[in-house]
C-alpha cells in the first residue's frame, strides 16, 4: 500500500452508531494502532523539548529515556491527543447533528502499536417524523371585542393625554405624593427603622410600606401625621414586628388630569374628530382579536402535535437556549452582580428550562412539518413576510432587512419563512370549533395603545442552528472498557 493510500486509509474511522435514548447515541470507534504510535511520539518529544535529566543537554534526552521516565504524563499526553484528534472526527463521518459537548463513556488499554477501541455518548437534535396533522378537529374559543374592551381602550387614550396637576384636596389613591416618612417598628431589634426624604411615589404602590400608603391617605400638602399600626402577618416590610410608629409629613400632592373623551382628544391623537377615533380603536380592536385567534390556533396545533409525537430533545440545547436567554437579560451587569444573583437566578432558570425545552419541541415539529410538506420560500416570500403583520415592530422589520442581505442571513430568514408557511398551511387544514367566545379585556395584551405590539411569532426563529460547533474539552476520566 503506497504512502497516499495508507494515510488516506487512516483518515477514516469504522464507527458503529448505537440508540442510547431518543437524543443520545453511542458511538463506537477504533484508532489504529499507527496512529496510536505518532501519539505516543509526539507527546514524547513535547516532554523531551522541557525535560531536564543529569548528563543530558536540553532537549537532547533520547526518547526511549523519557518514555520510561515521565512513563504516565507521556501516557496522558498521548491520550488527550488521541481523543482530540479521532472524537470529532467520528463525530462528523456519522452525519449526526450532535450538540453539546461529547463524552467519553470508556476507551481501551492504551499501549504503542495497539489499536485502541472508544466509545463516546453525544446528544443529538431528532429526527423526528409528524402524523396526525391530516383531517384534524381542534376546539378554542373565540377572542372578540366587546363594549367592555372598547370603552377600557377609549379610556386608556385619554389616560396616555393625561397630565398630572398639583391638588389641595386630600389624598386618595392613585395620587401622587412627595412626602418624608420614618418608620419605627417595636420591638426595636426585628426591623431597622425606615427612613425617607422626599419621597415621590405614589398612594397605593405596593413597593412602599403599607403603613405609609395607609397613613397619607385622606392627607392634605403640609399635613403632619404621627400614627401606630398594629403588623399583620403579610406585611412585606416589618413582618416579624409587632408595632410600627409611622412619623410623615406631606409636601406635594398630584392628581392625574385626565381630558375629556371629546372632538379635542382626538384631534390631539392625530385623527379627525371623536368618531374617526371610535372607528380607529374599533378596527384596532378588531386586529388585536385576530392576532389572539390566530396565536391561539398556532400553539392548539403545534402542541396537540407534540402530544401524539412524543420524543426527547438535547438537554444541552436546552441548557444553551437558556444560557442565551439569561445573557441577553442579565449580561450586562458585572461579574459580583452576576453572583450575588445566584440563587435567583437558579429559580428563574427552572422555568426558562421548562419554557425553552416546549419551544425546542414546538419548533422540531415544525421543522419536520415543513420538510414533510415540502414547503418552500421564495425572495418574494421573504419580502412579503418581512412586510406582513407577522413581524411586530418596524425595527424587527429593519433587523430582518439587513439579515436578507447577508448570504448565512438569507439562509436563516428562509428556513423562518417557510417554518411560518408550514405553520399557516397546518392551521388552515384544521376543522375548528369554537367553544365559547371570549372578551379581550383582561388579556395580557388588552392593554396596547395601538394593538399588541408584543404579538408572539409563532413560526418560531429557533433560536438553535442545526449545523453546530462541538466544545473541544471533552471528559475522559473513565474506567477502561
């Protein structure tokens, strides 16, 4: 066998590919005993270059010498060499898309000249095969404006206009106050007292001690008012007290101005006259219960899937998902910050967990959807969804913009759309029942000045690449197979 033939012989790895569970498999390699040989030199003469033994020049130590010397860091050397250069290379010749860092579940007796067996876990993204979306029956409810939610959105525009004004009346809920407060609890050691100069808060805010809110109450600009309170057991501030004496002097009481639902609060939001503003919350409204509808639809279809196509997903992808999440929100504050958040940080991380892996799984079954539907996307189908209400807000139209600029953007952009078309197709193909119809007040986005702007896309950005870079470090510590 010529030179070329050898090594490229030694390029490839026979692996056998074992099932572990729905996203672990096992791999099983052989390194031939070549390669074992060159592991073993070149960890030698990395120790040999630094070696110092009496009667020898540095560097000049004969290799057979240093392999009996330093016998187990040569032995080592040659191991973390052999697993770096052979498990990723398994790794790739089977075509599975790993994630996560591999682990190496046990390797053989390593000596020169002897071929050494390994077998590595890996997690691995799914493959995961969809039935049950043909001929489908689904109940929701039905979200639809009524008076309520239209009356409760009018109000909302005219509270946006609103302005606060200085009052002489006594305080009342909701006002705002400036006051200096003292707060003495008795028995003095459970509570240190609480103390504040010109606090502007306002009557009711559940930050701010209790007996505060309850004391200023009916109060006047310029009041004096000294009064004690017994603790209730829910008391936030002074729970294990079991007195407070509240000392406050008021300075500044506001009122919020709200205008008139008339011609003039209109013409002031930028339409015509009072009707013109109906008619733009009506059609606003009516928007709103759409996108709700449409939401609603969306998640009942995907999770009904994920109910009748069970399978596991990497719980290192998951680990990513959050990882990523608690950066964005927490990146930014410095490393002590980071750690005196640690046990609420360790809280929150159980829900994120819970919430990334049913958005992992609601966006593999997507995936799979839309392979098996064969759905395509075209540039048009690009421009038109980043043009279409699917995408919330004019600066995530101008991020996916320039994303469909960038080639590895485009590529991304395109498996988003075609995952939305995928999901559209889905939701057209159910037979839907209504079950009861429901108002949009009380919902978390009944609120929105004009519509949600937090609507959710449901087509879902994944958040995860398929194509994934592996951690370099990998576990070796063992027992021998």
């Amino acid at each position: 066998m010529t030179a070329i033939a050898t090594a490229a012989a030694a390029a490839e790895l026979s692996c056998v590919v074992e099932e572990v569970s729905g996203a672990k498999r096992r791999i099983r390699f052989t390194i031939p005993g070549q390669a074992v040989n060159s592991a073993f030199t070149s960890s030698a003469a990395r120790i040999a270059a630094k070696a110092r033994l009496p009667g020898f020049r540095p560097g000049k130590v004969p290799p057979s010498l240093i392999e009996r010397q330093y016998a187990a860091d040569v032995r080592r050397g040659a191991l973390d060499k052999l697993l770096e250069d052979h498990v990723f290379k398994a790794i790739s010749q089977t075509a599975l898309r790993a994630v996560g860092r591999p682990e190496v579940e046990s390797f053989s007796d390593l000596a020169r000249g002897q071929d050494m067996q390994v077998a590595i876990i890996i997690e691995i993204i799914p493959e995961v095969t969809v039935v049950g979306y043909q001929d489908l029956t689904l109940t929701v409810d039905a979200f639809a404006a009524d008076e309520h939610d239209f009356e409760h959105a009018l109000e909302e525009k005219a509270r946006k206009q609103a302005q606060w004004a200085p009052v002489t009346e006594n305080a009342q809920d909701g006002d705002e106050v400036v006051a200096d407060f003292a707060l003495v609890a008795t028995p003095m050691e459970s509570a240190k007292p609480y103390i504040e100069s010109d606090k502007r808060f306002v009557i009711g805010d559940s930050r701010i001690p209790m007996q505060v809110n309850e004391a200023v109450r009916g109060a006047k600009p310029g009041d004096e008012i000294a009064r004690n309170f017994a603790v209730t057991p829910d008391d936030a501030h002074f729970s294990a007290s079991e007195a407070v004496h509240v000392s406050l002097k008021v300075h500044e009481i506001q009122r919020m101005d709200v205008p008139a639902v008339d011609d003039e609060l209109a013409k002031d939001l930028g339409h015509a006259d009072l009707a013109a503003l109906r008619a733009a919350i009506d059609q606003d409204l009516q928007a709103q219960a759409a996108r709700k509808n449409r939401d609603q639809r969306q998640m009942k279809v995907l999770d009904h899937l994920l109910s009748v196509n069970p399978f596991d997903v990497p719980a290192a992808l998951v680990e990513t998902l959050v990882d990523d999440q608690i950066s964005q929100m927490f990146g930014h504050l410095d490393a002590k910050t980071q750690r005196s958040l640690g046990r609420f940080l360790d809280g929150m991380r159980t829900d994120m967990r819970r919430d990334a892996e049913l958005a992992l799984r609601r966006s593999l079954v997507l995936d799979a959807v839309a392979k098996q539907l064969q759905v395509q996307a075209s540039d048009e189908d690009l421009q038109a969804y980043i043009d279409s209400d699917a995408v919330p807000s004019d600066a995530d139209r101008k991020t996916l913009q320039n994303q469909l600029a960038q080639e590895g953007g485009k590529h991304d952009l395109t498996q988003r759309v075609i995952n939305h078309k995928a999901l559209e197709q889905l939701v057209a193909s159910v037979t839907w029942t209504v079950d009861k119809t429901v108002a949009l007040h009380g919902s978390h986005d009944a609120d929105s000045d004009e519509g949600d702007d937090h609507d959710h896309d449901h087509d879902h950005d994944h958040g995860h690449s398929h194509d994934h870079d592996h951690d370099h470090d990998h576990a070796h510590g063992h027992s021998h197979a």
